[in-house]
C-alpha cells in the first residue's frame, strides 16, 4: 500500500503536471494583464546588449526587446542575465521572455521554443571593395587572417586554395588590427566584429562581406507551449523588419543593413 507521504507526493506531481498547460496557455494574458514584458537581456556584450554613457542599457537586443513590447501594448522590464542564466530565468518565471543572442540548437528546442529570426549573427569573409572575391577559391593569390582556433579558423584551413595565404593572429583585436593595418587583405571573422571595424577603416578598407561561412541567427526565446506569445512576438518581429526598424537598427549598431532573408534563416554551416 502507498504511505501517506508517497501519496501527497503523487497529488502534487498530478497537480503540477495538470496546472502546468493551463500556465503556459495563458503566458500571454499573464503578460498583458501586467502590463508588463519582462526580458532577459545582455549587459556587457556589445553591440547586443550594453551600458551606455548614462549607465542605462542600450544595443540591438534592448532596442528589440522594447518594440516588442510596444508592439504588445505593454511596458519594458529589462532583466538583465548572462549566458548561463537567461533560459533558467525565464524558467523559473523571472523573465516572460529571452532577447539575448540567443542561438537555436536541437537540445535548447527540447525545453523552450523560438521566435523566427530576429538578430542576424553570422560568420564571413570581409574586405574592401577592391579585392573581388565571392568564394573560398577567390582567395588564391590573397591574404586573410583568423583568429587561431577560432570557427573561421577551422572553416577556412581546408578552404584556402593554393596560392593563397592564412595567417593566424592570438586574438581578436590583433586580427582586426593586422586587417586594418593592411597586413592582410582580407579578414575572416563573426559579422559584428567587422561590423565594428567600419568606423575605424580608412576609405578604401571598408569591409565588406565577400562570402558566408556559417549563419548563426538570433531567436527569441518563448516558455514551451505558448503559441499565442510566439504568434504575437512574430508578428512583432515581422513588422520590425517589414517597416525598416530592424534595418535601423542593425546600421545603427551592428554598422550593416539587415539580411534580406532574415526572417527565415536558420542556422546553417554552407559548404563549398
């Protein structure tokens, strides 16, 4: 026979497992009746999420998680995370949703579900308008530097073709340094590291993105079973782009204009 401990135990669970659809299904009244979107977000990785001159928090991702409210008719409440704690925040109820460069991967789909794309993230090949080069094979007779051990390392190792010249730099700022400088012709690297790049190159160094390596967007992270938020958060998202704000955005910090496929990408390594 079941004690009485083991018992209250079984009602419980049942009563968690029983009460747990009805708090998902109803994430999106919870949030308007509030009157309030509560976002994890970053605080120190920029141009995503960072302090400004006063201290507050600014960057692409703060920018989007306040449309996204006003878009939902209820106020912004940042909730700033780390990397580490963003998904359990939004777990345990502490934030309603994610907005912190957040990729999609098959384990992450296990225990919480995505928006479409909303940040483009993605790895590339860059340089000037003069170096003509659309694929790894155009690279023969030019220079590129990497970051050693970096994923444009690994990637574009067995793409460089014969002729061609890889060299390898200790970290980031010494390879956007050795581009810069003119060192090397072209520079493999993560699109706002470019991006950052455009201010402080001289006229005929502007970067430019010659070819994709890997397409690593940003998704908003939804609580599992909410297809009413999500519905609503893409319909946001979707307006952003379609209304030249997502645009705006990515130019004013990312120092880009918004891939025309955004709202359909997905990660994808390319191949060549």
């Amino acid at each position: 026979m079941m004690n009485r401990r083991a018992f209250l135990a079984l009602v419980a669970a049942s009563g968690m497992a029983a009460a747990a659809p009805s708090f998902a299904a109803d994430a999106l009244d919870r949030i308007k009746k509030a009157g309030v979107l509560r976002v994890a977000v970053p605080q120190d990785y920029p141009p995503f999420g960072f302090a400004g001159p006063d201290l507050k928090l600014q960057g692409y991702d703060i920018s989007m998680a306040q449309w996204i409210a006003k878009e939902l008719g209820v106020k912004c409440e940042l909730v700033p995370a780390t990397s580490a704690n963003r998904i359990p925040y939004m777990q345990s109820g502490k934030a309603d949703i994610v907005i912190s460069t957040l990729g999609k991967n098959a384990a992450r789909e296990k225990v919480i579900d995505f928006s479409i794309a909303y940040g483009p993230t993605f790895i590339g090949v860059y340089g000037p308008a003069s170096v003509k080069v659309s694929k790894p094979s155009d690279m023969k007779g030019h220079s590129l530097g990497v970051t050693r051990g970096a994923f444009e390392d690994q990637m574009l190792t067995p793409l460089m073709p014969s002729g061609g010249t890889l060299r390898r730099y200790e970290d980031n700022s010494v390879t956007a340094q050795a581009y810069l400088s003119g060192q090397v012709e072209l520079i493999g690297a993560l699109n706002v590291i470019a991006g950052a790049l455009v201010p402080r190159a001289a006229a005929s160094r502007k970067p430019e993105l010659k070819f994709l390596l890997r397409k690593s967007p940003c998704f908003v992270g939804l609580p599992k079973g909410n297809p009413a938020l999500k519905a609503a958060v893409d319909k946001a998202i979707t307006k952003a782009f379609t209304s030249g704000e997502m645009d705006k955005l990515c130019k004013k910090f990312m120092n880009q204009s918004v891939p025309k496929d955004m709202l359909k990408q997905e990660p994808e390594v390319l191949k060549y």
